[in-house]
C-alpha cells in the first residue's frame, strides 16, 4: 500500500520543511509515502470562498485513482490518539487497498464534491493549526503509528 498526503500551497518555512524532510525519510522504512503539493490558487484574491473551494476540489480530485481511499483532515473529523490512528492505518492496511490519501485542503476546507467522494474525515485536535504545520503533524503522526504498530520505542521516548 502507499499513503499519500496531498496539500494545497507550498511550505514557506524552511525549518518546517526540513523536519517534513526528515519524516518522510523516515517512513520510506515502513511503507511507500507520497506528499503532492497543489499550488494555491492563482488570483484566489477576486473569488468567492465556494469558487475557491469548487477550484480547489477540482485540483483535489484530479490527483486521484478511483481504486483511492479518500481520507480528508477536517475540524469536524473523528480524533484518535496515537495508538487508536495506528489501529485506523492497520485496518486501511489490511483491506487490501493501493492507496491511502489523505488530503490537507485550503483555508476554506472542502467542496462538497470532495466530501461526497471522501471515505472519512480525521481531526488533529479542536485547536486551528496552520495548514504547513498540519502537514508536519500528519506526517508525523503516520510515522508514530508504524512505531506502534512495530513496537518500536519512538513512541514513548
């Protein structure tokens, strides 16, 4: 299987790339992982939030299989601690599918035809974290769950 994240917009902090770096290294040891960027939306400025969202949507789906598990990171999603997200990526791994996306939308989160295709929804916390950052956390997060499901001591250092 192959887990892949999808963001829209680049990083701009390059101390915050460089540990997203690092942890995608680090999971090239457990599993196949993939982190697409989506450019921001070019003159976003002059658009409503629903055309900013349709267009983004858009973009979102283009990067998409139909054999893909669509799984968006959404402040109305299902939390986890670690061990129970370790237990979710288990499941997604043993139903046999390709590919695992999980997808980091714009400012404005997801349109609806984005919604209606995705298979969940997954919340990092009730707190609003920069979209850059939820990306290091994702990642992170991944890469703790295959410590766990190793037993590897990452976890409890």
């Amino acid at each position: 299987m192959t887990i892949k994240l999808i963001a829209i917009g680049k990083t701009d902090h390059s101390s915050l790339q460089e540990l997203i770096n690092e942890y995608q290294k680090r999971l090239g040891f457990y599993i196949k992982f993939e982190l697409e960027i989506i450019p921001d939306i070019k003159n976003s400025k002059h658009l409503s939030e629903a055309e900013q969202k349709e267009k983004e949507g858009n973009l979102i789906l283009q990067k998409l299989k139909p054999t893909d598990a669509l799984i968006l990171l959404d402040e109305n999603g299902k939390q986890f601690d670690s061990v129970g997200f370790s237990n979710y990526l288990q499941k997604h791994m043993n139903s046999g599918i390709k590919q695992l996306v999980f997808v980091i939308g714009g400012p404005y989160g997801f349109s609806p035809t984005v919604y209606q295709k995705a298979q969940g929804k997954i919340s990092l916390s009730k707190m609003t974290f920069s979209h850059q950052m939820v990306r290091l956390f994702v990642i992170e997060q991944i890469y703790r769950a295959f410590t766990i499901l190793r037993n590897e001591p990452y976890h409890h250092r």
